[in-house]
C-alpha cells in the first residue's frame, strides 16, 4: 500500500505550498524541504470528500452498488449488472478510501501532539469516520488492513490485513469512546464539516447510530453482546430526519453531487430503474417510485428495464420506453448519505424482534421507519403513508422478509448499504441473476467484492494470508458475519 502515502505525501506538499504564502519568508532556522503541518480542518473537508465523492460518483455507487442492489439496470454497457468490474475502478476505490482514513489519522495525529490547541471534539469526529470508513471497507472485501493500515509509508509500506471478527469489536469500542470524547458546548470543525457544519450533538447521535449499524451487522455471530450495545446507544440516536448523516452538496461546481457531474454535466444516459425495484414498488402500491423514477416517455407508466441484459438487448430497447432516474436524484446539490433516520428504525424493529429492551415493539420501529422513509423522500400524504403500512403490515412470523425488504426499499441510493442487508438478512424473492446471464463464471448474486489487483502485486503477503483466512478470493466467498 505504498502507492496511498505516495498520493497522501503530495496532498501535504499542496496544502503546505498554500499556507506557506501567508508565512514570513525570512524565517530562520526552517527546512524548505520538509512540508509544514496541514490545518486540520482542510485534512477533514478534504478526507470526507474525497471519500464519499469516490462512492458518489460515476462508478463506485453507480456502477457498482446500485446494481449489485439491483436499484438500477444498465442502459449500455451493460458489464456491471452482469458481474463484470472494472479492475482499475476497484483499484481506485482501494486507494481512494485508505486516502481519506489516512488523512483522518492524521487529524488525530495532530491533535494529540499538540499541547495548546489539542481539541478532544476534533479527535472525535476523525475517530467516527474513521468507523464508517473501515466498516464499509471490511463489509465489503472481508479481511482488510486495519490495525496497521494508517501507519507513515516509512514504518510500514505492507499493511498485514485484520480478520473481521477482529475488526468489527473495535469499531464498537472506537465509537463509544469517541461518542463519550465529544464535549457539545465545545467546537467541532465549524464550517469544514460538511455534514453537520460543526454541531457536535448531531455528531453524537451518529455516532449513536454507528453504534446500532455496527452491532446489527454483527449480531448473528455476537448476539449478546450486540443487543447489548444496541440498548446501551439507542436512546442517542437519531430522532428524526433532521439528523440525518449526509454531505451537502452544493448547486455550484466544483461541489455538486458527482452523479450530477457524471450523468448530466456529461450527457450520459448509462443508467435507468431496474425491473426488480420498480415491479416490487408497484406491487406494493409504493408512492416512492416516483421519486425515485421518471415515468416511461412512451407509454407514461412506471417500467423497470430488465435488470442484467446484455449489450445487444440493451441497444434494441428504446430509453423511452423504460423508467429513467427521476430528476431528483440528478439534481447537482442531491446530498450523498452516510446514515439516515429510517436505516435506525429498522435496526431497531429488529433487535426488538430479537429480544432486545429498546422502549417500542418491532412493529412500531418497522411502522416509523416506513415513515421516515417516505417523509424523507417527500412522497405521499399522512393518510396515504398510513394506509400504505397498513397494506404492508409487518409480520414478526417472517420478519427478515418484513424488515428486509422495507429496509431494502428505504435505502435507495445506498447501492453498497442495500446489497449489504440482502446478504445479511436473506429475504427472498427480490434479487436475481441477470436476465442475460453473468459474464463471470457465478451461479449467484455476489456477495463479496474481491480485492483489488494491486494489492495482489504491491501487498502479496499479506494478500495471500488475507485470502487463506478467508478461504478465496471470489465473489462467492462470505465474510464473517454472513452466516446465512
């Protein structure tokens, strides 16, 4: 992993060129050679951008997530919905994400050195995601570098890679430590928080919620401990949509939301719904799909392009004739979500479900996160949502099916989050394989990404170690937590 501090090393040198024109040039006694520290605002704006542009743009979320979910088909080229990757882009999501949790260390870092302006709310915030980070990462390769990923390119240029099982216990203790580090009536990083502009209350409650994500993917290996975390940081969590975890995209370039960027800045018509999100919202009467969809130009109606179809089909079916994504989601300031308010209520149904003293029974969390959804979304009318729940009532005789696929529906545009609760909960009857078959030699849906090609060149040891633990390096190989 030689090449991410490569890339980090020359952010310092950029930023440091920029300070140094406010310096005194005569200063005596300074190395023009060695970088000066970065401000550790810049590091932070810096680090979640490019972390959550890389999953928001044009291939990672797009290309990657949203039809491993199967919220979207493809128009033309169509490799993705048929298990066929790009090696460079996976490459680059790699790197891109270490970038970012490398810059986040080193606002803990920072802080931590320094004796007069150290800020415990700071060092918290880069803790909590760091979290998000490293979770999303080991969700979706399994193994990865964790405990010596973040150190200087000169202590250790060949991370060994973390077990999850080891992982995942630490990300519960990183996010009660931090979530008990912030001090609210102290400054966060002010306007260089591009997600909660400096409230360090919203920050606690996400880091609450972290908490829940975290537990509940784990649950079905550590079940005590889980439910025990969940009722420890539920009360914290969030309360409404306000809370929401997002980054505000702007209306302006060059801070648009990149799927703007990609598909109408740059003309592009590479994506349109998929038949299995669009025939399960009509079945169910769903008023989202209208928000997540443009209806047919042909015939006026809600129809999802067959998911999976190979070039030829694709070309031969008319755009017009199949539901396009909706206008909303092109708009350039359509936020990029971390975590929402619906996500926390159906963690919450299910560890109800499961036993666990939350303060509302599983129906009623499974009812409220419905809400939320909608509410977010702004779809329907407090009548019409009501009679929706009541046409799609929850069923604690097969609730992975109930809460799987709600949850499923409510975390549209959260392609990797999606397809990581269809692994987790196994509700049947939604995703399939692709209509024109895989490209790939697979007789199923993925359920694990395998891991990128340099790293089986720059990090081979540790590469191989990672992949006998796991057992191969394949699609079809589970991680740890997925025992079903």
């Amino acid at each position: 992993m030689k090449y991410i501090h490569k890339n980090i090393l020359a952010i310092g040198v950029a930023f440091s060129m920029v300070i140094a024109c406010t310096n005194d040039f005569e200063e005596t006694n300074v190395n023009p050679n060695q970088p000066g520290e970065v401000p550790t605002a810049y590091l932070f704006t810096y680090a979640v951008e490019t972390i959550l542009d890389q999953l928001y743009g044009g291939f990672d979320n797009s290309r990657v997530g949203m039809t491993l979910a199967q919220y979207w088909s493809q128009n033309q080229y169509t490799e993705e919905s048929r298990y066929q990757y790009r090696p460079a882009t996976n490459n680059t999501t790699w790197n891109t994400f270490y970038t970012g949790l490398y810059n986040l260390q080193e606002i803990i870092r920072i802080n931590e050195a320094s004796e007069l302006e150290r800020s415990d709310n700071e060092i918290a915030v880069a803790r909590i995601m760091k979290v998000w980070a490293f979770q999303f990462l080991t969700d979706v390769y399994g193994d990865i570098p964790y405990e010596q990923a973040l150190l200087a390119a000169d202590q250790n240029v060949s991370p060994a890679y973390s077990k999850q099982e080891e992982i995942y216990p630490d990300l519960l203790q990183e996010l009660r430590e931090a979530r008990d580090q912030i001090n609210e009536s102290e400054a966060g990083f002010g306007d260089a928080d591009i997600i909660y502009s400096g409230d360090m209350s919203k920050w606690k409650k996400f880091a609450n919620s972290l908490i829940l994500r975290v537990a509940i993917r784990m649950v079905d290996r550590l079940e005590t401990e889980s439910l025990q975390a969940i009722e420890e940081a539920y009360a914290g969590a969030f309360k409404s949509n306000e809370d929401n975890a997002l980054i505000n995209y702007l209306e302006a370039q060059p801070s648009t939301n990149p799927l703007y960027v990609d598909v109408v800045v740059g003309n592009r018509i590479d994506f349109s719904s998929s038949d299995v999100l669009v025939n399960e919202l009509l079945e169910r009467d769903d008023p989202r799909v209208a928000a997540y969809f443009e209806p047919s130009v042909t015939s006026e109606n809600f129809v999802g392009r067959p998911f999976g179809q190979n070039a030829a089909a694709a070309n031969a079916l008319n755009p017009n004739d199949v539901s396009q994504l909706s206008s909303e989601v092109l708009e350039p300031d359509f936020p990029g979500m971390l975590m929402d308010y619906a996500e926390v209520n159906f963690i919450l149904a299910e560890a109800a479900q499961r036993g666990a003293n939350v303060g509302m029974a599983a129906s009623e969390f499974y009812e409220e996160g419905i809400r939320a959804s909608m509410e977010y979304w702004n779809v329907g009318t407090p009548t019409s949502i009501e009679e929706y729940i009541s046409n799609n009532p929850y069923d604690p005789a097969n609730w992975r099916q109930s809460i799987g696929i709600q949850k499923w529906i409510a975390l549209y545009m959260q392609g990797f989050q999606g397809w990581i609760e269809w692994r987790r909960l196994d509700f049947t009857g939604v995703l399939k394989m692709p209509v024109s078959g895989p490209l790939i030699d697979i007789n199923q849906v993925p359920v694990r990404r395998t891991y990128p090609a340099d790293e089986q060149t720059l990090n081979k040891i540790n590469y191989t170690n990672a992949v006998q633990n796991m057992g191969a390096d394949t699609f079809t190989t589970k991680v740890w937590w997925d025992v079903n």
